[in-house]
C-alpha cells in the first residue's frame, strides 16, 4: 500500500520553490510587455500582425495551377527582399472566359503600401518570377476593423467562459478552488503572452489572429488539468480527511496524478512539435504557442493551483487553530 507521509512529491514542503519558479516564468514576460506598451505605436504587450492592424492585399492571378507547397519559396524570396511577415494564400478557382481562364489566384497581404509604389512592384516582380504569366488583378487595403470586432467578441466569450468556471468550480467544489483555477488560467495565458513580446521585442515576431485561438484553447486545456487534479483532492480528503492533515493531502493527490498529466501533455507534445518543424510556417507561431502552454498548463495545475489552495486552506485554519492552543491548559 502506497504510504502518502513518506512517498510522493512535496507541494507544501516546497511551497517557496513553485512561487520562485512562477516568477522567474513571468516576470521576464511582464517586463517585456509593459516595455512593448510604451514604446509600440499600437501599444499592445505584443507586437501584433497585420491582422489586428490592417493591410494590403495584392491578388495575382495565373493560368497554370499553384499548389500550396509552392509559396514557401515566394515567401522567402519576399522576405530577402526585405518584405516580412507577410501572408500568402493560393486559391484555386475554376477557369472560365470571364476569370480569364484563371486557375489559380495568389494572395499577398502585407502591410499598408501603395499600389503604385517601390515595395508593390518588388512583390510583383518576385510573382510573376515564380508563377508564369501571372497579373495583378486586384489591389485592396483591409483595415482591422474586422480583427477589432473578433477581439472583442473572443474577449466577451472568454469572460463568460471564466464566470461559467467559477460557478461551475464553486459548486461542484468550493470557491478558494475555483479562484485558484483562475489564477492558473492568468498564471499561463501571461506566461504564454510574455514569451511572444519577448520574441517580438528579440526577432519581430507578430502574433496574429490564430495567436488568439491558442490562447483560449490553452485556456481550456489547462483548466481541465486543474479539475482533474481538484477531483483526486476532494476524493482524497474524503477518505483520509481525519487521519492526514490536508497539506499531506494535496501532496498525495498531486503524486496520484502526475503520471497522467505529464502521459497527457508529453504525448500532445509530441504532436504539435510534429507541426512545428513539419508543418506550415503559418501555422508555425500557433503550434509554438499551443506548446508552451500545454508545457506551463500542466506545472501550473499540479503545482501551481495545488500549491494556492493549500496556502488558502492554511490561512482559513489558522485563526481555528491559534484558538485552540489558546484554550489548552498549561
């Protein structure tokens, strides 16, 4: 039988380790955040993309049939250009007299330029290089409107989703439980946002609408570890409620865990670093920050959430437990 004094890992003993470890995480990224709000035009704690800024958008149009493969090569050529971080997409369309007999279209969106202007006729020089016979047929400017409503909508979506988690956690728990959950949640989304400012800030890297997406499934993700961890807590103070103190408890609960959530996140680990260095380089900043907050989500609910309710359960016992050693004899 598994013996929970002796064995297991020691949340409470090592308390002051996880809270020094928590720091050195965030604060690095919390500095380059609050340094990104000052001194970005857009102010924002990371450096944002077109998406959220707005853009251009060149479409060229060519008679052969592009495959998506193929513009890894255009964007490389555009960015030793010095045209970065832009967007390309290839749209397959069928050919008719009215299109021109078009096949395929490509799209290059970049920053706010002018048609007429040097950088436009870099990109177009660099197209019509590398996909025969294509032509400029469109010119549009998008602004981030659209970007500002989807932020809006997303961050009223992620309010709801918090106040859901606290009541759902609050009942089905208790409250310190669930205000320990959120501090999780923030805990990893700053981790997660303070390393791509410091990438920003280091080798202009933008986060774009999927960086948006990431955050909330991180969000999602992490919480579900903590509930999983909370529910061993409970199950065990249950059991063992009268015979272990409930710091002994916790660190029993996070020793009967451990195996799956670490299992858990090695083998969505694994996937998603399949996508980071196989995959598209589109996608390449959302695999990137998926994995570190898979990576920050599963400390953070073993140690981190685990550590916040001990702390608070001793805090609330304290008073109880000052008063009876007032009231025993000399």
């Amino acid at each position: 039988m598994f013996d929970f004094k002796k064995n297991g890992v020691h949340v409470v003993k090592y308390r002051v380790l996880w809270m020094c470890l928590s720091a050195i995480l965030l604060i690095p990224g919390i500095c380059a955040m609050i340094y990104s709000m000052i001194n970005y035009p857009t102010h924002s704690p990371v450096k944002v993309g077109i998406d959220y800024t707005g853009g251009t958008i060149l479409q060229y149009g060519t008679p052969d049939k592009v495959e998506s493969s193929q513009i890894a090569n255009t964007r490389q050529e555009l960015a030793d250009a010095g045209i970065t971080n832009t967007y390309l997409q290839v749209l397959n369309v069928d050919p008719t007299e009215q299109n021109g007999n078009i096949n395929s279209i490509v799209s290059v969106r970049t920053k706010f330029i002018d048609e007429g202007s040097e950088t436009a006729q870099t990109i177009t020089d660099i197209v019509q290089k590398d996909y025969k016979d294509a032509n400029l047929i469109q010119v549009s400017s998008v602004g981030p409107t659209l970007s500002n409503e989807l932020f809006k909508m997303s961050f009223i979506a992620l309010l709801v989703a918090v106040i859901g988690m606290i009541i759902y956690i609050s009942f089905t728990f208790e409250l310190k439980y669930a205000i320990s959950a959120i501090c999780g949640l923030i805990h990893d989304v700053l981790f997660v946002v303070g390393v791509f400012s410091i990438l920003g800030l280091l080798f202009n890297v933008e986060v774009d609408g999927l960086f948006l997406t990431a955050i909330l499934t991180v969000i999602g993700y992490s919480v579900n570890d903590t509930i999983v961890t909370y529910d061993r807590i409970r199950e065990n103070l249950r059991y063992y409620g009268r015979k272990m103190t409930f710091g002994e408890i916790v660190d029993a609960s996070v020793q009967q865990v451990m195996a799956r959530s670490i299992n858990t996140s090695f083998t969505t680990v694994l996937v998603l670093a399949a996508l980071y260095f196989f995959g598209g380089v589109t996608t390449r900043d959302f695999v990137l920050a998926m994995m570190l907050g898979v990576l920050v989500g599963t400390y953070s609910s073993i140690f981190f959430c685990s550590m916040l309710v001990d702390f608070w359960t001793e805090r609330a016992n304290a008073p109880r437990r000052m008063a009876i050693e007032d009231n025993q004899p000399a």
